[in-house]
C-alpha cells in the first residue's frame, strides 16, 4: 500500500518532498506547503503506539515561543480506516543539523562567526527552556 504524500492540517495542507530521518516512534519529512510552496518538517508517527508521545511532545513544543527553538506550525492526527497517524509540523532549519555544519566548517577560521552564533543559540534555547 503506498502512503498519500500529501498531509491535510487543520490550517493547511503540505505535499512529502524528501525523507530527512527517523527514529523509533516517527519518520521526519521535508513537506512543502501548498499555499505558498514553504518549507516545514512533518514529523509523522510511525505506529498508534507512538501518538501519546508525539502529542505530549506537540502539547510541550506549542508552549516554547522563543526564537532559539524550533517552532511547531501545527499538529495533526490523520485517520484512514482503522490506521492513525500524528503528525507534527515544524519550522525547517535549513542549514542542516550541527554534525554536518561542523563538519563543512571544520578548521575554516572564515566559518568562526557562524559556528559561534550557532552555539550562542542553542546555549540561549537551553537557558530559556531551563528558566
């Protein structure tokens, strides 16, 4: 059975470009939305199993409003038949994860400014969700 590429939120519906990754309990896909062609990422259980915690997960990230996490545009439970899956739908940081930033500006004094502001987010994003 092939899985439908297009989501349908409550706010918008967004079409499957690429698989990014996956762990135990979802995939992540970069999806465009279809009303104006922006970038996201769907995160999408792969079992029932999993919802409970993608939906504590999507209950806690709506709750972050600072500019140093990774903002939640919406969340989603899709049911076909007797299958369901959630979906969440988050801003897609383009530059990609820090493993390969570092490993791109590894030794490259040019590349100094961008790593320093990258860690002064992230230590920013810590700070905001421990206050």
């Amino acid at each position: 059975m092939v899985e439908n590429p297009t989501y349908k939120g409550k706010e918008h519906s967004y079409n499957r470009i690429d698989l990014i990754g996956e762990g135990g309990q979802a995939k992540a896909y970069l999806v465009e939305r279809t009303s104006d062609k922006a970038q996201f990422i769907a995160k999408v259980s792969l079992n029932k199993a999993a919802i409970p915690d993608l939906m504590e997960e999507a209950e806690r990230l709506s709750k972050f409003k600072d500019n140093h996490i990774v903002k939640m545009i919406e969340c989603f439970e899709i049911k076909k038949g007797y299958k369901s899956k959630f979906v969440i739908i988050l801003e897609y940081c383009n530059i990609g994860d820090l493993t390969k930033v570092f490993e791109v500006t590894l030794g490259k004094p040019e590349y100094l400014s961008l790593c320093l502001r990258l860690m002064n987010g992230i230590l920013k994003g810590l700070n905001f969700l421990h206050d």
